[in-house]
C-alpha cells in the first residue's frame, strides 16, 4: 500500500461473493487505522484501467483474515468499477461524510427538515452514500420526532424524484391498502374500473409475511415482471395492468427504507404516507382511493388513528396534485376465504364470474365505486350501483381476460385452476358459534405448506365468522404440493388455537 | 436445501474472508423468501460435525451472484461453528428476535426502561444477537429520548455485567478526560499516585482520530498490550500500569455501542457517563476524577454544560459505590506541545526529569491532587502541594520507571527517544501576538507525516497561545520517518491556516 501525495492508496481487491443492494468495502483494522478511517466511514475506489470509481462505506476485519493492503470488496462495488474477475489493484481515497449526515442528525435533534434536505437524504439512501446505520438513525429519528405534513409533503416529492415514473393520456386512478389481511380486492377492482374507460395502472406487492401478495396471486394468471415500458402499452390498450411494483424502479429509495424499518417493525405515519402517496405519484395517478382497514391485528388499530390518518393523505395528495379519498373498512376478519396465491386467484375468478358474492365481492365494488365517482364517472352516490353493474354484468371478467392476454397469460376459469396434489381438512372438533379466526396462525400454516413459493399451497376456509358450526363440520383444508410439507403444516396446526368457539349457552344452572 | 420438518434447511456454505466483529450470513434472496426470512432477521445454524451452534443475522445477495442453497458465512461465525475451512454442508434454522427489540421500541416511545431491560439490551449487543441496525435505533433513541439517572446507573451495571473484572486489594484509584485535546496528564498522573500507596490500573485508548492515543505514547516507552492478570500483577507491585484498554475485554458492549454512535457523532449523555463510570467500576476503582475540559473544539462546549455533566457523573458514582469528583479545566488550547506518540512521551519525561513545568505539568499536578484528597491520601487542600513534591522529588520519575520495567519496557531519558530521520520547521511569517493555534489542522499535518502508525512522526509545536513571535520565529517541526510523507504534510501545511495572529496596533489612522 503505497501512499501518493498522502491521500491515495493502493490495495489488492479481494472479491467477495456477495451482491447485497449497498457498497460496502472491509478493511484490514491496521490500513483503516493507518488511513485514518472508522468503521462507517466512506471511501472512494478507482480501478486505474478504466477509470471508473466507486464510493462505499467501509467496515472493517480483524485478525489479519484479511491481510494488509487487501480490500475486501462486495459485487456490488466490483459491478460499480467494471471488474469482471480476479484480484486486481484498487486505489482508494478516504473521502467525507455526505452533507445528508447533518439532516439525519437534525431531525435527530427535531427540528424541521425542508425539501432540499429531505432530497438530500433520500438521494443520498438511493445512491448508497448514507449507510444503513446512517439510514437507521434516520428513519429512527422519524419515527420518534415525526414528519409534519409539510415534511411528509416534502418526501413524497423526494421519493418521486428519486424514481422512474410513467406517464400515459386520460384520467389515471389507483387504489391503495394499508396493512389489509388477505383479500385481493385490487384484482376485482382493476377490471371492473378498466371498463369504464379509466387508466389504472396498479403495481402490487409480493408477500413478506403473508401467504400471498397481490402480485403473487395475479402471477397465478399472467406475467406480472413487466418493465415500466410494457406496464404504459397494456394499460392504453385495455385500460388496466397488475404489475408486480418490485420489477419497476418506482421509488427505489423507499424500498431501502422498508428495508431498514422492517426489522424494528417502524412505520411512522409520514413516512408510510410518502411510501403510498410516491408510488401513486409515479403511476401519474390522478384520483386514489385509499382503504383503511381497522381492527386489533392490522396495522391500524383504531378508528380514532384512521380518520386522523385518512385527513393527512387527503391533504398531502392535495398539495401534490391528487384527489385522495380515503374509506375506512373493517379489517377484524380476513377479507376471503383464500391463503395462497393460487386459491386466491381462484376465488377472485369465482367472483369476476358470477358464482359467489361475499365481503371481498362487496368491498370491491364499493372501492371501485369510490373511484368512479371521485373520477367523475359516476354520478355522487351512484358508483357502487355502476360498479356492481359492471361485475354482474360480465364486463369486469371479460376485462380481466383482456388484461390477462395483455400482459402474456392465458385466461382460465375458476374451476381450471388445479388444486395442489395433497391435501388434509380439518374439522370442528364442537359445536357452537365461530367468534375468531386466528389469522396469524392460518398465515404460519400456509406458509409452512409452502406458500408463497409454492403457489398452489395455501389454505381455504369454508367458514366465517360468526358462523354456528356443528361438530364435525369441515372448516378448512390445507393444500401443499409436498407431503412433508402437509404433514409439518398439519402438526403445527394441531399445536396451536385457529379458531374460537363461543357456545350459545355460556352457563348452566343448576 | 431440504426441509426437514418444515423447520430446518441444508446450505452449502461459502466462506467470506472476513472476520467483522459480528454475525452475519448473506442468503440468496430466493432461499430468504422460502424461508420467510427478511433482511436482519436471524438464523440459527448448526454444523452436523460437531453440532456447535451460531446464531447470526441475515443479509440478503441478489442476482444469482450466491448461488441457491449457498450461504455466505463471515469468518466470525465460521469460527463459532468450528468450522477451518472447506465449504462444508451446514443446518440453517430461522430463529426469532430477540426480546430486547421491544425494549429497543420501549425508549423510542420515550418509556422509562428497567435495569433487566438494559441488561437484555447489553447483553444482545454484546452477544451480536442485535444486529447493527437495531443497535443504531437504540443509540439514536437514547440520543434523542435521553437516559434518565436512574437508566445511566441501569446501563452503567450492564455494561460492568457484560465484561470482566479487575479486583486487586487496597485503595483502587482512576481519572478519565472527556474528549479533551492532545497532551499525555495520565502519564504523569500515574507515576505520582501510585508513588503515594494508592493503586491506580490505568486502561487508556489508542488514537482514533488524533495523532496519539496514551496507548500509543505509552508503548513507545513500554509495551501496552496487557492481560487483565498482568495489569492486576503489575499494580499490586508496583501501585500503577499504564495499559491498552482494547486489550482487555472490559466492557465489549461499550465498544460495540461507540462504534455505532461515531458515524453520526451521537455521544448522548446518559451514555458517556455509563461507559466511563463502567470502565471505571471494572477496574475497581473506588476514587475517581473526571476532567472536563471545556471549549468550542472540544467535546463540551459551555461551562454550564460541563457543571451538569459533572453533577451527574457524581451522583451515577454514588449509586454504584464510587467516590467521584469532577474537574472543569481550560480545553481552549492544546495541553502540551506535542502530536504524535514519541514526541508526547519525550515532553512527559521532560516534564518527570524536572526539567520543563508547563500547562501539561500544573494539570497533571492538580488532577493527582484531587485524588490524593480523595482518597484521604492528603489533608483538603493539600493534594496540589503533596503532589508537586512528589514530582519535584524525583519519586514521580522513579515510579515511572518502575511500571516501565514491570511492563516489560526499558527505561530511558527523554534525551534518548530518538527523532524521526526527516523533518521541516516552520517560521512565523510575521511578527505579533499568536492567538490561536488550529489543533484540528495540526492533528491533520501529524497524520499525515505517518502519526499513530509512524510513533515517531508529529508535530512538536515551539510557541504557546498568547506568546509575542517575531517574523521568521520557529513555530513548529514536523517530523517523519519517510521524505514523501514529510513533503505531502508540509504542502498541505502550506493550505492552510495553521497560527492566528494579532497585531498590537490593530489599526492606523492617517
């Protein structure tokens, strides 16, 4: 490691096999002492063939694991330089803290933050010149000091910024989902708003936690990786698109944010509003509809919380150009009977075709019914009539088959899409009345059948809520394409309490 | 990868050539999303040779760069599993968090957090059971919540709960500088206690951002790197030891923690005093004195801050049975004339030999007066007088030497340490009153000349604040061991503004 001019020192990269989404570099604790720099820190790389250069953070080794005048450098960092292969010479110069550091540290210390120093920071977590740690400390800072809505405001615009966005002619809509259960309104929603001559090019989520994500559950039906090209071409052809949002660099900077805030489960309400209303944004949306659902086991937890909540998006799509209205639904009982891609995909067609019509079937055409009338479709009180008309009518299913075809599939019927290969049910083991479905535990089952990787695992319940049981009476069955899975899922269950009964006489005297 | 009970999956590992004081393992994003596994979540693996266990968080690698059914292992948990080399097959099994995260949420929702609670928290960041991230959430949350008194006594115990001990028999004494600048009081401080029968077991740190640590000027006259037995052996016999404290793992949580708050500079109070007053209580002291200097380039930068920081300091103290007063000194200006290890240990024998009494030699005096009055060494009001005996004496000198032979150094002279081979002196360019010194720019220079790598490189100043120079007056030497570091120091010397002067006449009126 020789030093030029005190600054610029030479090191032996040693590649790292790894491609992790940041730029980090490790060092040798002697050469980091030696250059004076401190885990976190930041160093610029130049690969001297070509020229190209790379900041990353620097954290260290110990133990001469990595020997002195080695770097050892993540793929990430490599792609960055242009290395292909092997151990070439790096040159590397210690650089500053970006000037993003002070506006972490000034929320830190609560005081406001303007829009140049929100974009700082979200620019600065987009390009990976802020750390994790960094990013850690920010959206720690914003959960507990929050951001008024002039903030939120201004993060949102920053987060559009930082992204791609999609622009394609006539009245764009989009509808949003905080923190539902199952459910997949928005595949019902889609095509019966499609029909009506309204743009809605909707970008869903693939599961975390759940059995399924939208994205998953239209994937059953169609290719949903489609570029942000493809994603305007279906949409002006037949009105709608279900796109999966993780292929399309929408708001990247939001995505390394979740990342950080999902492990200490934050979601601070100014953040969560720029998350939604960015995304929205992006798609060029011009009319949203926001679904609250409420109950103790979503995210939020009261009525009080979503009115509060629903004000704030209503007035930061305002100030960015977006009529927001917000409906609060019920969000204490699963929204369909479906857990698993396949078997909610299967149940959203028996819908779209006419052969049942449940909660999920209601709540979509309500949503739907917002829409048209904030869109200016439908007269004021008259959306959900025209939206029902729409499913009924047939025009919502042959829409999705359109935008089933769009978007590569091949339409099917409900009763085509096949079942996994094993299956178990399980029964009631009393009579009485179901008072509480244990969705937490019905999630954990489906995914230990192998949801959502398998598709077709998952679970279906044959009853609701409030429902009187016999005993004996099936009340759902799992489905997993792998024996093992079926049998360690079905023990699982077995362990825990899926459903609460409550007799109709609660005591007898005697 | 194979499931087996739905619980356990088969990974080839992929060794990383990193040992980066934590546990972490980098999956292949697929793999992650079939195990219901986020980024930061954690995983137990188990190596089926030898069954040893690790519990490590996971990072995600995309894009095919690890391969499915491949996981990425630093050597940190390598070495945890036992596991040399090879790549061999290992059991992965996810793990949930740990319960100290809702501790964590505990202090961001700005609630009172127990002793067990601080415990768990130190203890999982101890263990590396916390990730990086969450460990950033709780510093940000203690730096913007705050941690009461009764919380710092909490994290104070914690810490002394989660490292070693040093327990040796009569009176155990200590000082700690906070944030001060250069300027080496301990080894002066040391030497003149532990002449009186008192103990003092010295840890002290090597340079971070500074040209010299007291580790490092201490290992110029003797070796640092010591055992807790030996520091324990060699302060019983000779009363004193100057060691790294880096060596020994006093209080591993703490350094786990300082390492998260530097690279956003967060020092929170609460803090501070817990990781000092824990240090302290490890070596098992019973007086201490804390030095605060205080000054716009030092760490505490109003008096009143200062005399609050020193209330609390005596009352956590108190709590934890620990006589502590706290000394408020002059951080304006540099305490001694040296930057870089040699040179400062040079000026501390100088000032031993009786033959320099300086800014540096009057604190150093004072510091030990206070406590010999502390620990009834002295009558009140005698310590300053007792101690400046001590060093006129020559006891000081010869104590001195003692610790150096006890650690294994052999004593010298001041005249003795040799020089670097190169150096450049610089001359005032006019006449006047210096007014300010830029420390930082002079730290930078002694950096770059090769401090704290290089122990003979530095600065050694000529003048002292408030002095009258005339034009061409030698100001300060840079010294080096290499040429090409000389010139880089000295060019960018040249960039900067290293003295303030003040004419006498500031302005003439004609």
């Amino acid at each position: 490691m020789k030093s030029k001019d005190g600054y610029v020192f030479r090191f032996t990269m040693r590649p790292l096999p790894i491609k992790a989404g940041k730029m980090v570099c490790h060092l040798n604790e002697a050469d980091a002492k030696e250059m004076g720099i401190q885990p976190f820190e930041r160093i610029e790389l130049t690969y001297p063939r070509n020229k190209k250069k790379a900041v990353s953070v620097v954290d260290l080794s110990y133990d001469s694991v990595l020997k002195r005048h080695e770097i050892g450098v993540l793929m990430d960092v490599q792609e960055k330089l242009g290395i292909r292969d092997g151990s070439p010479l790096v040159e590397v110069r210690p650089v500053g803290r970006p000037e993003s550091i002070d506006f972490v540290k000034k929320k830190m210390n609560n005081q406001k933050l303007s829009l140049e120093e929100i974009k700082s920071i979200v620019e600065d977590i987009s390009s990976n010149h802020l750390s994790e740690i960094e990013t850690a400390a920010f959206v720690s800072a914003v959960y507990i000091n929050g951001l008024d809505l002039d903030e939120s405001t201004h993060m949102t615009k920053a987060l559009i910024g930082s992204g791609k966005k999609l622009s394609i002619p006539g009245k764009i809509v989009d509808k949003h989902s905080i923190g539902g259960l199952n459910g997949r309104a928005t595949m019902i929603v889609v095509p019966i708003v499609a029909s009506t001559g309204l743009k809605i090019p909707k970008t869903s989520s693939r599961s975390i936690t759940s059995a399924a994500g939208t994205a998953d559950a239209m994937e059953v039906l169609a290719p949903v990786n489609l570029s942000l090209a493809k994603i305007r071409e279906i949409t002006q052809k037949t009105g709608g698109v279900i796109a999966w949002g993780g292929a399309v660099d929408l708001a990247p900077a939001d995505d390394k944010i979740i990342k950080i805030e999902y492990p200490l489960s934050l979601d601070p309400e100014g953040q969560v509003i720029a998350s939604v209303m960015a995304k929205k944004a992006s798609v060029g949306a011009q009319y949203v509809v926001i679904d609250l659902p409420v109950g103790p086991d979503v995210k939020v937890k009261t009525q009080e919380k979503a009115e509060s909540l629903a004000r704030k998006f209503i007035e930061v799509g305002k100030r960015i150009g977006i009529r927001v209205e917000a409906v609060i639904t019920n969000g204490m009982e699963p929204s369909g009977p479906a857990f698993g891609a396949a078997l909610e995909a299967q149940h959203v067609l028996k819908i779209l075709e006419g052969k049942v019509y449940d909660n999920l079937a209601q709540k979509a055409v309500e949503l739907s019914g917002v829409l048209l009338e904030l869109a200016g479709k439908s007269p004021k009180g008259k959306g959900t009539d025209m939206a029902l008309h729409i499913l009924q009518s047939g025009k919502a299913l042959s829409k999705m088959k359109e935008i089933i075809r769009a978007q590569g599939g091949k339409p099917v019927s409900a009763h085509q899409i096949p079942f996994a290969k094993f299956r178990k049910e399980v029964r009631s083991m009393q009579s009485g009345e179901l008072s509480n479905l244990n969705v937490k535990a019905l999630t954990t089952i489906a995914r230990m059948a192998g949801a959502p990787i398998d598709p077709y695992a998952g679970i279906l319940l044959h009853v609701e809520e409030g429902q009187k049981l016999r005993k004996e009476q099936p009340v759902f069955t799992i489905y997993s394409g792998s024996r093992q899975r079926l049998d360690a899922a079905y023990d699982y269950m077995k362990t825990q309490t899926i459903i609460e009964m409550e007799k109709i006489i609660l005591e007898k005297l005697e």
